[in-house]
C-alpha cells in the first residue's frame, strides 16, 4: 500500500439501513468498560450510513465531552430527592426527544450513554416511569446494551444489570457487549473468570451478544492523546496524522491507521449484525 494513501474503512453513504430500534442505550455499574467510546463510534458509524442520531449524554461536569447533542450532569442525581418526581425529572430531556421523534416520518436514533455508577438511578427510573411502556406508548422499540469487559467484577456486574433489566423492563430488548479491551473472554476451565463468564452467558441467554476486539495495544489511547476521532485517525493523510501524533514519519502512523480501521471494520459487522432489520429474526 501506497505510505501517502489513506485506508477507507469508514463506510461511504449508500442508502441507509433499516435500523431495528429507536432508542439504544449504553450502561454498565462501574466506568472504565468503553461505554463512552461505543456511544461515538455507533454515532459515527450510523451517521456515515445516513441516519440522524441524537446523542444524550450523563456525565460529570469535569469531563464533559464535546460529541453529544444533549448533556445531563451526573453531579445532579445526588440532589434529586429535592426535585419533583425526583431522579425521573432529571431525564427530561430524553422523555422530549424520545417524543419529538416519535412525531417524525423519518426518526433519528435517540442513544443514551449513562455515567458510571448510576445504574442504581436508572434502575429506580425506569421502575417508577414503566419506561419500556413509554416507548411502547410512542411506537418506539428500544435496545438496552449491557458494556462488560473480561474482569470479573465488571462480568460479575453485567450479569446482574442483564437481570435486573429482564424483570423491570421486559419490553426492552436487551445485548451483551463484550469488550476485549483488558483480555478476551477466554478463561481455563474450572478458574473463578470461567465460572463468573458461564454465569454471564447463562444471563444473556436470549440477548444479542456483541463481541467487539481490542485494538491493537495502546493505538487508541495515544489517538485521542491527540485529540483524534476514529474517522480522523482512518480519513487524515499519513504526512498529517504523524504530525498530529507526534511521530516522525508516516509509518508508524500508517501503522495506527491500519489498526484503527481494522477495529473499525470488525466493530461495524458485529454492531450492524445486532441493529439492522436483516436480522430481525434474532432472538429477543
């Protein structure tokens, strides 16, 4: 390959695909499992393929992140006993934009990425409001996507999210996303991270599973280092890109770029397998 040409891994707009849901959410019980960078790469990926999508984001005021469309701060879940209707008040601003979609002919994706630790809020949310009623109110089918990784306390907490899920809102879909970031879900028989993973699959059992590879070792850190997206790190000129990570020649950048745009490829068959209407057929 050419070292000044780019790899075009991001898809280039064809008619978009019939997406299966219009709500998806990203949640875990701790930080640290990706579900921040599934968030933009799904909203990258969509957008790319022509669908609007509106990214709602809870997050901390001190890490606030440029790529939502909708911010709630999480600092304010710890005051919302005083607010009427308490923490459901908070999310207000998905409830309207879950609403002003369901009133267009053509709906954009509502996709929400929820902090770390406030599965516990969300659980009382979405108890108190019979949220998958709602959207069922609103003719809207929504996707809960379950973010692990192969540690077992992160496992160990998906398995019971997946639960929790199933029993309080039993009109969402439900996946597991599994990401290899820290290990891949490979454990030896008769080790706790077998026994810990067996229980998770045994949870997921009707659930899509999403299995997402790592990238290659610290590529992506030093990528948003940079201040680089995944679409700039695969569409930038290699002379470029160097430049912005810092390297003195495109190999290395070339190398990056490769990475990234395999990551991409394979995330997008994975995310597209659990999301289009060609495998409307899947379990639920």
């Amino acid at each position: 390959m050419p070292g000044h040409k780019t790899i075009n891994a991001v898809p280039r707009r064809r008619p978009a695909p019939q997406l299966l849901f219009d709500f998806i959410e990203f949640f875990s019980m701790g930080s640290h499992v990706g579900k921040s960078m599934f968030t933009t790469y799904l909203a990258a990926l969509l957008r790319s393929l022509g669908i609007d999508v509106v990214i709602v984001r809870i997050e901390s005021k001190a890490a606030r992140s440029k790529d939502a469309d909708i911010f709630i701060d999480s600092e304010d879940f710890a005051a919302s006993a005083r607010l009427p209707g308490g923490e459901v008040a908070l999310l207000r601003p998905v409830y309207d934009a879950l609403r002003s979609a369901a009133e267009k002919q053509i709906r954009p994706l509502i996709m929400l990425d929820w902090g770390g630790g406030l599965s516990e809020y969300r659980a009382k949310i979405y108890a108190a409001t019979r949220f998958d009623d709602r959207l069922a109110d609103h003719k809207l089918r929504g996707l809960s996507i379950v973010v692990t990784t192969s540690l077992v306390d992160r496992m160990r907490h998906a398995s019971e999210l997946i639960e929790q899920t199933r029993i309080l809102t039993p009109g969402l879909d439900r996946a597991l996303l599994l990401n290899s970031r820290v290990g891949k879900f490979a454990f030896v028989k008769g080790t706790e991270e077998h026994r810990i993973f067996s229980d998770l699959q045994e949870a997921a059992k009707g659930a899509r599973i999403i299995r997402i590879p790592a990238i290659t070792g610290e590529t992506w850190q030093s990528c948003e280092a940079a201040g680089l997206s995944m679409v700039d790190t695969i569409k930038l000129p290699l002379p470029e890109l160097a430049q912005r990570l810092g390297e003195d020649d495109p190999f290395s950048a070339c190398a990056y770029q490769m990475q990234v745009a395999t990551w991409w490829q394979k995330a997008e068959r994975e995310f597209l397998k659990a999301l289009v209407a060609s495998d409307a057929a899947a379990p639920r």
